[in-house]
C-alpha cells in the first residue's frame, strides 16, 4: 500500500519561510489491539528531514508517541518564493515517502 501525499504548505514573508506539513501515517504504537484481539504491529514514522535545496532546514526523530498523521509547523530564515521545499520521511517498516512544494 502506497502512503498518501505528505501535505505541505510555506509561504515566506520578509525572508521567513512558515511551514505546514501534514503526514498521512497511522503511527501504531504496537501497545493496540485490533477487534479480534490481536495486537497491531508496531508501525511509526521514525525520521523526517526537510531542505531547501543542499541546505536541511528542519530534522526530527520521531517514536510511538507521536499521534496518527503528525502535523508539523515550523519557520526557518532565508526563504526565497520560488524555491522548492523536500520533505522526506522513513518508518519504522523501512517505507519512505518524498514530496516536494514551491515555497510563495
């Protein structure tokens, strides 16, 4: 099953870029079980990296904690309209998802 598109939105303003990401996961802790009364296997994204071309403007190691479809916000400087945003994610299953934006 292919994961959904990571939702992003930046818009920059006086050089400062203010990022939006929403990232479709189900982000199972492991500690949940299903209605037959199994466990549902662990399942959470683990690493996210955002650039900016060469230049990585936002990291996060993620765990189980973190609820269904994390929702970040986030600013960085020296943001141009125009540029393209990259965001990758890894899970814990070793499933990755890349998407891309245009900062305006």
């Amino acid at each position: 099953m292919k994961p959904e598109p990571i939702r992003i939105r930046a818009r920059v303003r006086n050089g400062v870029a203010d990022v939006t990401i929403l990232m479709p996961h189900p982000m199972e802790t492991g500690l949940r079980q299903d209605d037959a009364g199994r466990n549902v296997p662990a399942h959470f994204i683990t690493d996210v990296s955002v650039t900016v071309g060469a230049r990585n403007v936002f990291a996060a190691r993620m765990s189980f904690a973190v609820a269904r479809d994390p929702l970040l916000n986030f600013r960085f400087a020296r943001a141009v309209s125009g540029e393209r945003l990259r965001v990758a994610w890894t899970d814990s299953l070793g499933e990755a998802r890349v998407d891309e934006a245009v900062i305006t």
